[in-house]
C-alpha cells in the first residue's frame, strides 16, 4: 500500500518533469526550485471536497445533473491540463483547473454569463508571490448564481468588459502569465455561494471523449455534440 503510494508520487514527478522540460526553454532556470516545491508539497489537502471529487473523476459516484460546461478554448482546439482539483502543487486547497497554453491562446467562455470583473492592467509574472497583484482576470457570473475566474490572461488581452453578456464559447481574452505563475496557462475556476461564503466546485465539461470531470496530466479537445 504504501509502496504504492510512493511509487504513483514518484510517477507524478517523473511525468510533470517531462512535461515541464518539453515545454520550457529555460529549463534550468525553472526546472529546479519547481521539483523541489513539489517534494515538498506532497501532503494531501484536507478539504472534504477532494475525496467527492476524486469518486466524480473515477465515475464511482455519477452526476447526470449538474451543468456542463465547454472547455475554455477554441473548438477544435486541444490543451493539457497540468493541474487539476486540489493537485499537490499549487493547487493543494483549490478546486482548479490548469491548462497549459501558449501566451495569447484565445480563452473562451465556458459558461454563459455577465461579466462582473475584468483585471487586464498586470503587465509582469513569475514564479513569486510578489507578482500575485499583477494576475489578470476575469469573472464571469452565471444564471445560477455560480461565478467562474479566468487567470494569467494577457497584458490588454481582455475583448469584453464589465456588465458584457457572454455567450458560451464566446473569444473573452488572449491567455498569458501573469501573476503569481510559473508558466503560461489558463487557471480556471468556478465558485459557488452559500452560507459560508463562496466555495470552490469541481465541474463537468463536454470533451470530445464525452463528459467528464477533468483529471491531470491528460489532454483535453474541445468538441462539442
Ligand atoms: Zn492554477
């Protein structure tokens, strides 16, 4: 059991290096403290959501009910999540997705909504937190009353603004890195509010392989029906 364990850790590790020296230049530079935070990181979050949403992925609890959202890219279009619900790295306390992307991927909605927030003035990213303020976003609420964040979008790269209707799949900005990031990509989030403030929730998504509750290190193309 416990040589299990290690041994899916140490396969993690391996695969996420793999991905990691695939996609950057500048390996060394990165590559590095990145490990090493991840070794670090390895204690599993506490939060009650993460064992639901691990029976979600699996299909050993099924939800024919719940909306289902389009991934956040163009049709056609195929991305690797990096991070998924309440991941070991950054994502230890959070039920969000990261999908790697070139910066300047155009981001759509997932969702048709209002826009409630556009943050598009950050200029600058890293992997520190004093790059945090600099995060472009933006949220969008639904019908529902459920509300989903787009991160690290690009400098200016936002097209709709605040008080815009946004129609599923519609182009809402340009993916960047900026902010507290390591690489370019697209955390995506969606929260719902409840007696204790809001909280994060795991989603469905139309894949082209159906719909499913997403899970890292997979890649994920977006057709629809
Ligand atoms: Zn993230």
């Amino acid at each position: 059991m416990i040589q299990a364990f290690i041994l899916t850790i140490v396969l993690k590790l391996a695969l996420i290096s793999a991905v990691i020296f695939v996609s950057m230049k500048k390996t060394s530079l990165y590559f590095i403290p990145f490990l090493i935070l991840l070794i670090a990181s390895c204690s599993v979050s506490k939060d009650p959501q993460r064992s639901y949403i691990k029976k979600l992925q699996k299909g050993i609890i099924k939800d024919d009910t719940s909306y289902v959202y389009h991934l956040p890219y163009e049709e056609g279009k195929t991305h690797l999540l990096v991070q998924g619900y309440f991941s070991k790295f950054s994502h230890k306390n959070r039920a969000a997705l990261d999908f790697k992307m070139k910066r300047g991927t155009k981001v759509t909605a997932a969702r048709e909504g209002v826009v409630v927030r556009v943050k598009q003035d950050g200029d600058r990213g890293g992997w520190n937190k004093k790059y945090r303020p600099y995060g472009n976003v933006i949220v969008i609420q639904h019908s529902d009353g459920t509300r989903a964040g787009y991160w690290h979008l690009q400098h200016n790269g936002a097209f709709v603004k605040v008080g815009d209707t946004i129609k599923q799949g519609q182009v809402i900005a340009l993916s960047g890195k900026t902010g507290y990031t390591l690489f370019p990509h697209l955390h995506f989030i969606v929260w719902r509010s409840d007696s204790n403030g809001w909280r994060q929730v795991a989603t469905r998504f139309q894949t082209k392989e159906g719909v499913k509750f997403l899970r890292p290190m997979r890649r994920y193309s977006n057709k629809q029906p």
